[in-house]
C-alpha cells in the first residue's frame, strides 16, 4: 500500500504534466464508481420490479381478461389488484390495452380508471416537470376517454411533443368544436409538420370529421385547412365535394392546392369542374397540382386538358402534364405523340417525346419480360 | 374445462371438431389469444414451453398449431420441423409468431413449412382471424382433395 502511495506520490512531485494526468485518472476512477452505482442501483430497481410483476402475477391469477365478465370475480381481482403500487398495475394493464380493440378494450380501461390510474395520469399530466407530462400524455393517448377532452384541449397547447400525443388522443375522444379549438391554434409553417395534424384528423370517426368541416372556413391557418380538405377528401368525400369550390376560388395558395389534390381522390362531376377551374389558376404550384389531380382521374375530359397543361409556361406544371398523360393509355399516347410532333412550345414537344421513348421502353421490356 | 392462466397448460371450447394449439412464452399475449380464440367453438389448449406444445402434439390432433418462434426448451421452427417431418402431422397448419421482425425470419418459416407468419407486436383479434382464414382453407384443400 505504501509502495502505492510513494509510487503516486513521487508522480504528484514530479511536475505539473503528471499532477495533471494523475487529476485525470482520479476523476475519471469516480465517474466510473459513479457509474457502477448507477448501474447497481437500476438492476436492484428492475429485479424489485421483476419481483412484484410476478407477485401480481401470482395473487391476479387467473388474469384480468378471465374475470372481466363476471362483475364479483372482477371486483374480487381489483381488490387484491389493488394492493399493488401504480407502476405494477400499470406494467400489466398497458399491454392488454394497445393490444385490444372495441368493447373488450373499454372494459379494460374501466378497470384501469377504477384502480384510480386514470385520476394519476390527469394529476400528472398537469405537472409542472414536463418529462412526468410527456409520461402521462403518452398513457392518455390511449386511456383518455370524452371526459378527459377538456384537459387534452389545455395540454394540446404544451410543448410540442406533448401538444401532439394531446391532439392525437383529441381527435379519438374530443367533440368537433374541441378538435378546432386545437386546430385554431395550429401554426404549420413546415409540409413535415403537418403529419401530427393528418394523424389527429384520421383518429376521428367520419360522423365528427363531417361536422368538423361545418368550422373549416373558420380554421385560420390556411396549411391546416388545406389539410383538413385532404383528410376529408380521403374520408369523408361526399363533405368535402360541397366545400371544393369555395377552397377553389380562396385567396390562400395553400387552401387551392390542397382543393387540387383532393380533387384526384375524388370521383364527382363537381370536383372534375374545380379540378379544370384550377388548372387555368394563376398560380403554377397550383395547376401542378390540378395536373396531378387529372391524371389521377382520368377520362377524355382529364386528356384534353393536360394536353393544354403540357404547354404550359411552368416547368413543373408541364413535367406533372406529361407524366399524366402517361399513365392515361392509347389516349394519353395519342396525346403525346401529337404534341411531339405538332406542338408549337420547343419544352413542351421535348418532353412529350422524353415520356413516349420511356413509354416504348417500358412496353419494350414489359413484353420481353412476358 | 375452465381456463387457468399461468404455467399451467388450458384447455377450454367444448369444440366443433376443430382444434387449436397455442404455444406462447409470453404471459400478456397468452392471456390474451386465451381470451379472443376462448370466445371460438374451437377445442383450444394453451401451453407455454416447447416441450408441453411437443407433448400435445404426440398425443392428440390439431388443426392449427399457433407457435412462438422463441418458445423454451424447443422453439417454434423446432416444432415446425418436427411437424412437417412426421406424415401423421401433415394435416397441422402451422402459423409462427416471432419477435424477430427481419424478412430471413420470415423466410426460414415459410421454407420449413409455415402456412402463416405473424410479427410482434400482433393484434390478437387479427391472429384469431388468421386462424379461421388458414381452418377455411384447410377446408378447401381437402374439399378438393375427397
């Protein structure tokens, strides 16, 4: 031991640069004890945890699922349930919860807000720690039921992550006039930030989708409502068909690209008007879009005009055109080979004649393949 | 015979002459295909270790044998193998649960013999619809058959 200590000692008086180095291996000697506690701790913590999981297992027997539909048996299982701490109870409910659907998913969410989880997570999901409020989002997104929409409504404002998992559960639970209080205050000002809203949006059943269009021209964000159209154009299309040509003829250019692309999930006489209204639109992202949507519709209606489409002065508003017509037959063919020959705009026969060379070579390969 | 859940092997569905095998290690998904194929006419045992589903398999007949590919003692391609190696099995549809979400998994079931493969995490409802669309077309293979 002494030898140790003079060995350091002569180290310590032999010069700044070893004092340094040996200040170095001392701390870096007690991070690492640090670590071996932390770590010992955590695995006492788990083989804790593990323990009491298959204590539970154990006085629960037989599980939850095998009581549930006897009122005594379950009030019997809850009891012995009962003493058990929170993280135990909600160790073995969660999983049965993700994993079941409908009635049977119900019931196991009464039996975790009678085992007072529910009132845990609301008390938690207003703390002022915002990781114990991420915590409790993320159990609510899938427990949170109409009573919790009110809570859901004030978290949805929280930070962002947290205002997600709020909106999502939202949009499960929530009435239409709750869902557009969060939509009210949605900013998007990123295409990448509108899935939570799209993710919202689908958690919704089609008769409160519908009435949440009654308030879309009330949605101030022009992004959101052209993505409540898209939603609804998916969802419900025979709502969003009466709302087209307002979102056509609006000022925003969000709100009429979006009345495009949900004109080419929709199949009415209405939104094939709105679709070749836009197509003349003076903005070019707009027809575009109108392109996109016609090819996606097709007829000869659709052909006629992205022949007209394909000569337009946007690059990307002919690029969109010609791959339409591609994708439109012996018509769109037709189409093409026309205005590789006939046509008066130098861009416009080029690209006609690039779609046609990789038409021939897709049918050229398709047939050597058969 | 009422359902007990745990280690202990269960039994339960009076049966329509068809019946299902369930070998799952893991309590939560064995509770719950329990309670979801329990709610079928189907004869159904559960066990939870490769050797008490090989020990089932020896002494009785099943239709469908639902195996997890990670079981003790024997796993799930084991038993596969076992299965599609003994001619008086031969009529057992075999549908795997795995943990192991990679296409080679998937692959290497399908090879020895799987008729379905169902990755984790897995809705149990939709398992239990799975087994019925693999019982209509055991069915249907052996219409065609007689």
């Amino acid at each position: 031991m002494s030898a140790i200590s003079g060995f350091f000692g002569s180290l310590w008086h032999s010069g700044g640069a070893y004092r340094a180095v040996l200040v170095l291996v001392a701390v870096e000697g007690v991070l690492m004890a640090l670590c071996a506690c932390w770590l010992s701790f955590t695995a006492i913590l788990m083989r804790r945890d593990r323990k009491l999981d298959a204590a539970f297992a154990r006085k629960a027997a037989p599980g939850l699922l095998a009581v549930l539909a006897d009122e005594k048996a379950l009030r019997a299982w809850q009891a012995r349930a009962g003493r058990f701490p929170k993280a135990v109870l909600r160790r073995y409910l969660e999983p049965r919860i993700m994993a079941t659907t409908g009635n049977l998913n119900a019931r196991i969410v009464d039996v975790y807000s009678r085992l007072g989880l529910l009132a845990k997570d609301m008390q938690q999901a207003e703390s002022r720690a915002w990781r114990t409020r991420m915590k409790a989002m993320r159990r609510l997104v899938f427990v949170a039921g109409p009573q919790q929409a009110e809570l859901l409504v004030r978290r949805s404002r929280d930070l962002h992550a947290i205002g997600v998992l709020a909106a999502m559960a939202l949009g499960r639970v929530g009435t239409p006039r709750q869902v557009f209080e969060v939509l009210r205050h949605i900013e998007l000002p990123r295409r990448l930030m509108a899935q939570p809203v799209h993710a919202m949006l689908d958690a919704m059943d089609q008769e409160r989708l519908a009435k949440l269009m009654d308030l879309w021209s009330e949605t101030p964000s022009p992004t959101v409502r052209r993505v409540l159209l898209e939603v609804a154009a998916r969802r419900v299309p025979w709502v969003c068909e009466r709302y087209l040509p307002l979102a056509a003829g609006n000022s925003s250019v969000e709100v009429r690209i979006g009345a495009a692309r949900s004109c080419g999930m929709l199949a009415g006489v209405s939104s094939m008007k709105v679709a070749l209204r836009l197509a003349i639109d003076e903005v070019p992202q707009v027809r575009a879009q109108a392109a996109r949507a016609l090819g996606r519709r097709g007829g000869s209606g659709s052909v006629d005009a992205l022949a007209g489409l394909a000569e337009d002065r946007d690059f990307w508003v002919r690029q969109n055109a010609v791959a339409a017509l591609r994708e439109q037959g012996d018509a769109g063919r037709r189409a093409l080979e026309e205005l590789s020959v006939s046509s008066r705009d130098d861009f416009a026969r080029d690209a006609a004649r690039q779609e046609l060379e990789q038409l021939l070579l897709f049918t050229e390969t398709g047939e050597a393949a058969s | 015979m009422r359902a007990v859940a745990g280690a202990v092997p269960t039994e339960r569905g009076s049966g329509n002459g068809v019946a299902v095998l369930v070998a799952e290690g893991d309590s939560t998904s064995r509770e719950l295909l329990e309670y979801y194929l329990g709610r079928t006419s189907w004869r159904t045992v559960v066990v939870t270790t490769g050797e008490e589903a090989h020990r089932h398999l020896r002494s009785e007949r099943f239709d469908v044998a639902v195996l997890d590919v990670s079981l003790e003692h024997r796993s799930g391609f084991d038993l596969l193998r076992e299965i599609r190696d003994d001619k008086q099995l031969s009529h057992t549809r075999v549908m795997l649960l795995s943990e192991d979400g990679r296409d080679g998994t998937e692959l290497k079931a399908f090879e020895l013999g799987a008729s379905d493969f169902v990755r984790r995490p897995f809705a149990p409802a939709v398992v239990v619809a799975r087994v019925k669309r693999l019982l209509i077309r055991r069915n249907g293979a052996m219409g065609e058959q007689s």
